[in-house]
C-alpha cells in the first residue's frame, strides 16, 4: 500500500481551518511548488503554532489531475469562504524542510517575522515538513509555560536588585516576549541572554528588533540602554555560579551586535572569570571585527557563533547589509577563535529552496573547510518567504535533509544542532538519527 499524504489545511475568512475533502498537502522549495518527501512529515510537535497567511491562496495536489492548484474559494454548507492559506511555525529544535505553498493575491501584505513551514492533516491531528535536528530536552515548551511560577520568581528576583536596568530588560522578555532563555534567568537554570548593544553594523532584512516603518513590525523593541559591567554581572554571575548546566549569552534578538560593546564584554568576561570558572561564556556574533574576537578569546570567552545566511559574500550582502565591514571578517573572526582553542559554530539560517541549492552547499563546503568548525547551528530563518526570494533570486532546492547528509559525508566530526551547548558537552554528538 502506498503512502497517504496528509490533505491540504485552509482557513475560511473567519480564521477557521478546515481540511479539504480530495486537495493534498503540497510544499514549497524556493519559488517551486513540490510534494513533501513521506520521511519529513511529522505529527506537528508541542509548543507549534498555526498560521493564516492573508492575502494568500492556499495551494493543493489534484491527485486526478496531477497538478497543483490553487483553492481560492470553498463552501462551507450554506455559504461560500474565501480560502486563505495555512502554515505552521515550529517549536525550537525542529528545522523545517518545506514553505507553505500558497498564491500571492495583487499586493499583498508583508508577512509577519515566522517561519512558515508546509502544515497538513492526516489521522485526526496535524502534520508538518520538518526534521527534529537538535533533540536537547531542556528547549521542550513544557518547561516553560508556567507564567505564574515565573511571575513570582521574576518579581522575588527583581525586588532584591531593582536598580539593575539589564535584570529588568530580561523581566520583561521572559514575561511579555517569551523568551525561553530569558526565562531560564528567573528559574536558574540552562541558557541566559545578556544583551548589551543598542547598535548595530548590519541591517538584516529579517532582523526582529529593528524594521523600516514600510515593512512588517519587529518582534521585539530592541534594548535602548548600554548595561554597565555590574549589571552584566550582577545577572550572569549568580547564574554561572547556581544554575544547573549554566551559560551566559551575549548577543541577543532584543539587541544589536554585541561587539559594537566589546570593551564592556570584555571587562564583564574578565570579571567573570576572576570570580568563578563554572559555567559557559558564549558569544552570539556576526563575526564583524576579528581583532575585537581575539580580545573577548583571551578574556575568557569559552564559545562563538557567528550568523549567516549564506556563505556566498553576494547573498551574505543582499541580506545582512553589512556595514563598513567585508564577509572576510566574518571568515577570519572564526579561524582566529579556532587557533585560540575556542569552540566554533555558526547559526544557519535555513531557508528550504535557497540553503539547499547546490551553489549554497559547495560554497558551505569550503567554508567549513577554511573555517574548521565544529558545529554547524540550524536555525529558521523568521521571514516572509516571498520578501527573502525577492532578494535572493528564484531557485530550487535538492532538499533540507539531503544537504545535511552531504555535509556529514565531507565532514564526519561535523556537529548539527540547534542550540548553544555547554563546554562539557561541546564535543558529544546529539545528531538526529536520519544523518548517522
């Protein structure tokens, strides 16, 4: 018996979604509608989210016709719905492996900063194309929906340092934002962010704490204050010292880059380290100034990632827009941590039908090759997918899964994850079961 696919999700015009009677899931790679592979669907995890996509038809498989076709209108018993197309947004530790496949109406509105991923359903419950890439049990949702335990940890925390202006930036990302990270601060436990920079040196198209007026609102307001090293320490020593697999994070979605800030990452680092050696410094980075690397290396510094889209300078460029900085930088900051025994990774950001071209992966290939990671981070690029294509160009990709299969045979020792890792674990392999 062959394999059933999922059928095709969609919305009515009152935000209700329904499954069509004979319509099946179709995907998107790139600016081409295609079927999903049988072995990247997933049951849609805990923690997901389901997506109307406005201004967008949904598109679905006519298994008897043998096309892909757009639904732009459906009855629903006494009336006839305009169909507005479905997406999912995947939980962390999950890549996706397929956009939606959908029909831009005449002048849409941008999308929201989330990664759409392809949504089906099948069996009475919803499926999506993606993969699980970084099975850490610590990211699981469950661990941080109770808002109110949060509220009085938060609350009991900030009232013993209530002039610490970055302790109270974190108190609002964990309690209106979300964060897990931000969260894990008030619970002692895992990951902690440290943002610190207000400015930035490169203007992501998909940056979420920064976005023209014309184009669709940021995520987050980004941090407005530079914290002082007390306030740095005042949140990240107590955390080094108590929490369980503890790390302290610069570099953060609620801020700019953090070398702009360099001095006062390093004097905080320094200060750090005098007091006590637990834990996990890590540096979230675009990699921009490799002299001001090597400083926060000698600090103290245990790891680094730097963000890319690409590894091509031109799509690098048409991307992060750099600023009075080249993509060689970003190169020589990575070799420099690695000749002073930092671990190394960088944070992917996965676009299915533009990472996965073959031009993309022979040019990661030589950069894993000059660089010598040794974890390659896949993230979700958070865009809307006809926005990063417009810059981008149109194209197809080989598939999400294959080109790790690929990367994996070049490089054996090479790492695939989704989080940041403390220095015990740096070099214990967590790879999904489908890249063995």
């Amino acid at each position: 018996m062959g394999f059933e696919s999922p059928s095709l999700i969609f919305s009515d015009s009152d935000g209700k979604i329904f499954d069509h009677p004979h319509l099946k899931l179709a995907g998107r790679s790139g600016d081409r509608f295609v079927h999903p592979n049988p072995s990247e669907l997933v049951p849609l995890p805990r923690g997901s989210q389901l997506f109307t996509l406005p201004g967008r038809y949904p598109v679905g498989w006519d298994e008897k016709e043998e096309s892909f076709v757009p639904l732009k209108k459906m009855r629903m018993g006494k009336r006839e719905s305009e169909c507005k197309a479905v997406a999912a947004f995947l939980p962390p530790g999950f890549v996706r492996t397929l956009l939606p496949a959908a029909q831009i109406k005449t002048d849409p509105i941008t999308l929201p900063l989330w990664a759409y991923c392809s949504a089906g359903w099948k069996e009475g419950k919803f499926w999506a194309t993606g993969i699980l890439i970084d099975p850490n049990p610590r990211w699981n949702p469950k661990f941080f929906g109770n808002d109110l335990l949060l509220k009085k940890k938060g609350t009991r925390l900030l009232k013993r340092d209530s002039g610490n202006r970055l302790l109270r930036q974190l108190a609002r990302c964990a309690m209106e934002y979300h964060c897990f990270a931000a969260k894990n601060l008030f619970f002692r436990r895992w990951e902690c962010p440290l943002p610190t920079s207000p400015s930035c040196n490169y203007a992501c198209i998909g940056c979420i704490s920064l976005q023209p007026s014309e184009c669709c609102p940021a995520s987050m307001e980004r941090i407005d204050f530079v914290p002082t090293v007390d306030e740095v320490s005042g949140v990240a020593l107590p955390h080094l010292e108590e929490a369980e697999d503890a790390i302290v994070s610069f570099g953060q979605g609620c801020e700019g880059e953090p070398l702009m800030q360099w001095r006062l990452l390093e004097r905080s680092i320094q200060k750090l380290r005098e007091k006590t050696d637990r834990g996990t410094i890590n540096l979230n980075t675009n990699g921009s100034f490799p002299d001001r690397v090597a400083k926060l290396c000698d600090a103290g510094l245990d790891s680094l990632r730097v963000t890319l889209n690409s590894s091509h300078p031109k799509y690098y460029n048409r991307y992060h827009k750099p600023k009075r900085y080249i993509f060689r930088k970003v190169m020589d900051s990575l070799i420099l941590a690695k000749e002073k025994g930092i671990y190394t990774s960088i944070n992917l950001l996965v676009f299915p039908g533009f990472t996965d071209r073959e031009r993309e992966i022979s040019g990661l290939i030589k950069f894993i090759e000059k660089t010598g990671l040794d974890l390659i981070q896949m993230r979700n690029l958070n865009i809307d997918p006809d926005l990063y294509l417009e810059a981008m160009g149109k194209g197809e990709g080989i598939g999400i899964s294959k080109t790790i299969r690929i990367l994996k045979e070049e490089f054996p020792r090479l790492q695939f994850g989704y989080f940041n890792r403390t220095k015990e674990s740096f070099f214990k392999s967590s790879s999904p079961s489908f890249i063995e």
